[in-house]
C-alpha cells in the first residue's frame, strides 16, 4: 500500500515538474507558406462596339466576371481553366442548366467542366458535353460594381438585364 502511495506521489512530482506555467510555449514547426507568383496573360473580352470589350477574367467571387483588372497570376488549361492562387486552383466551372446561357462560377480545388478549351488566335471555347454544345461565346450581364457576371452562351436566350455577347481571348 505505502509503494502505490510512493509511486503515485512521484508520479505526480514527475507531471508537475514537466509542465511548468512559467516556460514559454513549444516553438511550432517552421510553416510552409505556398505564395509561388505566377505572371500570365489575362484572358479577355473581345466585343466590338460594347461595353466589355477589353474587360479582364476575374476570380475574385464565386460567379465569374469580367472587370477592368482582372487576374493575371497563371491560368493552368489541362481540359479545366485553373486559376492557380496560393496553394489552390479555382476552377472555372459551367454550371447545367436548362437555359440556353449557363452560369460560370469558380470553385476552390474543385474542377468539374473538363471541355475546357484554346482555339485559334487564343478564344477560350468548350467542347460538346452532355449538358452543352461545343461554344466559344459568352454573355456578360450587369453584376453592379463595375463586374459584369459571365455565362456560356449556347443559343438566343438572354436573362431579363441589358447583356452582350462576347468572346474570351487569352492575350
């Protein structure tokens, strides 16, 4: 009984003495930072006589669109455009829909449309899916701020606001 006494007291003494609050806290591992600068063309908007005509990709939100500075860190073409940012691609994705004009939105590390294509003289085009024919023409519609919000035009539908058509070009 006075062993087991012993041995607890020790054991004690042993965890008080290893975790004193007086000692500054463990140095953490040195921490990887992955912030590789990649320069690259933009990808613009080529319309003659509209309002987009020479506006700039941007993969600053989720609904893709077309702004005075767009992105020029590195777009990767492997079937998907990558947007490479940090660590991470966004993914310029279609989304499926029943209209003619489908919505483009950027998902982080997530790359679903994989028709993803560069033609002649650099226009951006898709090949045909199941959900999509084969287009190289988009609509840019009013998204506030100065963006215009990105669709892929695959007919004559048009949402209700004022948009254009256009085609991307990477420069």
């Amino acid at each position: 009984m006075h062993l087991f006494q012993f041995t607890s007291a020790a054991l004690f003494l042993c965890v008080v003495s290893a975790v004193n609050p007086g000692d500054p806290p463990p140095v953490p591992p040195r921490t990887v930072f992955c912030d590789i600068r990649r320069e690259g063309p933009p990808i613009v908007a080529i319309s003659s006589n509209s309002m987009v005509n020479g506006l700039e990709l941007t993969d600053s939100a989720y609904q893709a669109s077309l702004a005075v500075n767009g992105f020029n860190g590195g777009y990767g073409f492997n079937g998907g455009i990558g947007a490479f940012d940090g660590c991470h691609y966004f993914y310029l994705n279609i989304v499926p829909s029943i209209k003619s004009y489908k919505q483009l939105v950027w998902q982080f590390d997530d790359k679903v449309t994989t028709t993803w294509g560069v033609g002649t003289n650099g226009i951006i085009n898709t090949r045909a899916s199941k959900d999509y024919p084969a287009s190289s023409t988009f609509l840019a519609c009013p998204g506030g701020s100065g963006r215009w919000f990105l669709y892929l035009q695959t007919g004559t539908d048009k949402p209700l606001s004022h948009c254009y058509n256009t085609q991307l070009q990477l420069k």
